[in-house]
C-alpha cells in the first residue's frame, strides 16, 4: 500500500484555503490523491483507485456512529444529522434502535457478501443515517426504479425486490455503490464486490442494477453535502476518499 502522508497534507491544506465548513474542490486535492491515475480507463482505472482507496483506516462499528454524526451533520443545525432516504434532520442524539431513532444504513447490504460489521460493513463511505423504520423497509433490496411509496419517506418507492430513493440522493446512492466495488475486490478477507444489472442478489457480492444506478448518477450530480462528507471521511476518520465524488467522470470510464 502507499504511504497517505502526502495526501493527508494535500487535503488538509486544500481545506485551509477553502476555509472551514466550506467543501474542498476536487480539483484542490485530487491531483496528488489520485497521482498514478493519469490516462487510465476500465479496469487499469479500477485497479489504481482500490490501491490508493484501500489505504485507509479501518474503523470499529461504534466508531460509525461518531463518524456519521459528523459526516452527516445538517449544514442548517449542528445538532442534527440528515437522514439520507426522507432528507429529515433529526437530533444526533436521536441514534438507536427503537421506533423513532436513526440508525446505520448499510447502502450496500451487508447480506450482499455476508460481510458483516466489520471491513467493507463499517466502512463510512456507505454507512448512512436512515429512519429505523424505513431501514427495515429497505431491508437489503437492490436499487431499481419503481414500486410504491415508502411510509415515512417521501418520494421513495420499492416494490419485493428492489428500492428506489428519492430524486435528491439517487446520484449520491449510486456513487456509494461503485465506491465499495472498487474499494473491495476480493484481495483482504473480505469478499470481492461487484455491481451486476440485476435485482434478487441475496446473498452474492452482488448489487445492481448496474443501468439504473448509471442513471441516477447522471441525474442527481454531485452537491457540496456530498463533498463536504467525503471531506471530513478523508479528514477526520477513515483517511481515504470516495473518487467517484472528486471525479464523477470516472463512473462512465469503469462501469460504462
């Protein structure tokens, strides 16, 4: 693995000049991150980016919740984080398991690839605040657009084998998802992560649909929420970036 040091200091320096609160442009720190990447498509792309992103700290699962509570904070009330499938700010404090708390979403199910909450199953990048109940609604059902709509989330929909999210995180959903089948590709403990163009994986390290999430992608670009996140992941927990936010580009040049 390469040595992060140098890319540390370029993010923390990036953030000096941006100034506090304020998200780190892509261009200000990706050229020394993602140094080694210059001219590459398809899977000669997809190999150097699991080697600079795999150069990470790897956190605990209780961790998570200190790390969503910062990367998810709500821009407009410090003291609350927004929920990722109905866009509610709720009290950071508000975090559990019972009727009424949020909870740790798993954007890619952990039952695709039984990994667990450990590796890949507490890795910040994909692990999200949700709504207690509309996580159970999700369940571990692959994207896809159509179905009918979720109680408690707005503009969400699913169906008995597939969940679609709301307009505003669909890009962010997809991102999510190509982040973990780069980061993970078989070569730890942990199984190898790939995206297909299907829905019923259960139990494969399998997530689709692979299309729809190309789609989504396109039509919900990346936001400043999204850069801030992958800022203060970078930053403040894991050490490593999700590159399909820097450069959303990349998406098309490896799953396209």
């Amino acid at each position: 693995m390469r040595k992060r040091t140098g890319r540390l200091l370029a993010g923390a320096l990036a953030a000096l000049v941006v100034g506090v609160g304020v998200p780190a442009s892509a261009d200000t720190q990706s050229d020394d991150y993602y140094s080694g990447t210059e001219g590459l498509t398809g899977e000669a792309l997809k190999d150097a980016l699991h080697e600079i992103i795999s150069d990470a700290e790897q956190l605990s699962y209780s961790d998570i919740w200190d790390g969503i509570k910062a990367a998810d904070e709500d821009p407009a009330n410090p003291s609350n984080v927004v929920l990722l499938y109905s866009g509610e700010s709720r009290s950071k404090n508000d975090n559990g398991g019972n009727v009424g708390d949020w909870n740790r979403e798993h954007v890619w199910a952990k039952s695709h690839g039984d990994f667990g909450t450990s590796g890949p199953g507490a890795d910040l990048h994909h692990l999200r605040p949700t709504d207690v109940q509309v996580n159970s609604i999700r369940g571990n059902k692959d994207f896809d657009n159509g179905g009918s709509p979720v109680d408690g989330a707005p503009d969400n929909f699913t169906d008995n084998d597939s969940f679609e999210p709301r307009d505003e995180v669909k890009g962010d959903v997809a991102r999510m998802i190509f982040y973990m089948a780069v980061r993970y590709e078989g070569t730890d403990s942990y199984p190898d992560l790939e995206l297909n163009d299907q829905v019923n994986n259960g139990s494969a390290p399998y997530h689709g649909k692979l299309s729809v999430l190309l789609e989504w992608h396109e039509s919900d670009p990346v936001d400043d929420f999204e850069r801030n996140r992958n800022e203060v992941i970078y930053t403040e927990f894991q050490h490593n970036r999700n590159p399909f936010i820097d450069h959303p580009e990349w998406a098309a040049d490896i799953f396209g």
